[in-house]
C-alpha cells in the first residue's frame, strides 16, 4: 500500500469494507452462484453477527437501545421514515417504509398489520437463500426485515435544488445487513438546497440577465437549449430559442449565461 492510504471505515467514498458489521469467514457447502450455475464444492461465505448495527437500535435522540430487543419489529419503528444504508459491504442509501416481523408489519405513524407467520416465514426463508447464494454472505435467521426504497440517483428541480430519487419498489432486507450511517459517504451524492437568487445578484429579480444575453436553459423541457433573453418583466424573464418562448419566476435557477 502506498503512504497515507486509509482503509476500513477511514476507506474512500465508494469503496467498500466489511468492518461496519461484525462478521467471519468461513467454508460452506453453500451452492454459491458461480456463472449461472450452483457451485458442488465448498465455498468462503461471510457469517454476519446476529446483532447488526447497534446503531439501528438508537431512537432519533440518541437515547441508548436500553432493552430493545433486536428480534421485534418494534424496536425498528422509529426507522420508518428515514433514511437508512443498505447493500453491505457496497453501503447505498435507502429510504424506510415500513419493518416486519413474523407477526406484524409496522409502517407510517405507527400503523400495525397484522400478517400470517407462515407466509412472512417463507419470504424471509426466501431472502436469507437468495443472500447466501448471489453474495455469499449468511444471515443466519432472519427475525426482522426493513422494507426500503433504494436510491437511484440525484435530480436537480428548477429552483436550482438537488435531491435524491428513490425507486417505488419496496424491498425486503435482513435488519442485520442494514446499517444506521455510511461513515465515509460520498460527496457526489450530496444534496443541495435551492438557490437563492436574491444572495447571488444582490436582490435583482432578473438574475443579472438583460436583453439580448444568450443562455443555456436548464429546465426539464428543452434541456440544453440555446435561448435568448428578449424582454424582462415582474414575472420574471421571457426568452425564444428554438421551439422554445417561456416565462420563469426565478431565471437564475434555470439559466446559465455563458457569453
């Protein structure tokens, strides 16, 4: 390794590590997915601790886990949401929407359903195979799942914000194999708040654009366009291009001037 080179939770954003959970190796005869087909021999699986993230376990406070019991669902609650990381050792965001156990699933302002053992049981017996054999990693018994949506990237809005996009697709994921924080997140998937136009022209409704300026518009329809400022009033700027005449409240978002 070169000097100054951080490893473990220290590691770059991007990379992954496996010392944010506790976990071990070891040789199992695990059908492990190998080109399509389940490996015949023994294969190096990693075995996770049944405890997960203690992190998980900490009310929004801080307040200690006390005696929560890492195999209820209610002690998950507090999770629904919020935003939690998933995809050990590859850590992404994801958002919460609701925690299961075999007796109940809790979602939004603690609503409790009801649900049948037997059928949550297979899903989760389900869940810890598909884990061992796709990822060689082993789960052991699965007492509580935590329902998320994954992020799938950032959208800028037209006030100039960016935020994070998550699927519409809840997924089922072991509560041992969920961590409460990323400690080394990446930078490139960092929110931002709305422009402020007022801060950036010194209170100029019109974004320092005049009459004439060429700019790039920056909204959703017609991204990319080359536009030209032809009038400018209370309502903010009115500009032409191509197939392209609109009026926008706050030009500075949606414009960059490039000349």
């Amino acid at each position: 390794m070169l000097p100054e080179v951080q490893l473990g939770i220290k590691r770059p954003p991007g990379f992954p590590t496996m010392t944010t959970l506790q976990s071990f190796g070891l040789l199992k005869n695990a059908g492990v997915n190998v080109f399509g087909t389940a490996s015949k021999k023994e294969s190096l699986v990693l075995r996770v601790g049944k405890e997960g993230d203690p992190g998980l376990l900490l009310q929004g406070d801080g307040d200690a886990k006390g005696e929560r019991d890492p195999r209820d669902a209610s002690s998950y609650a507090h999770l629904v949401g919020k935003r939690v990381h998933i995809g050990w050792p590859y850590l992404k965001e994801a958002a919460v929407t609701s925690v299961a156990d075999r007796r109940e699933k809790i979602v939004g302002k603690g609503q409790r359903i009801p649900h049948g053992a037997a059928e949550w049981g297979a899903d989760a017996q389900k869940t810890s195979f598909e884990t061992l054999t796709s990822k060689g990693v082993d789960v052991g018994t699965i007492n509580v799942t935590i329902n998320v949506r994954q992020c799938e990237g950032l959208v800028r809005h037209p006030d100039g914000s960016l935020q994070k996009r998550f699927g519409k697709t809840d997924v089922g994921v072991p509560a041992q194999l969920v961590l409460a924080v990323d400690p080394s997140p990446s930078p490139r998937l960092t929110e931002k708040p709305a422009l402020d136009v007022g801060d950036s022209t010194g209170g100029d409704p019109s974004g320092g654009f005049e009459q004439g300026d060429l700019a790039l518009f920056l909204g959703r329809s017609h991204f990319g366009a080359v536009a030209s400022v032809v009038g400018n009033d209370e309502r903010g700027l009115e500009v032409s291009g191509t197939a392209l005449r609109v009026s926008f409240p706050n030009p500075a978002s949606l414009f960059y001037q490039s000349w």
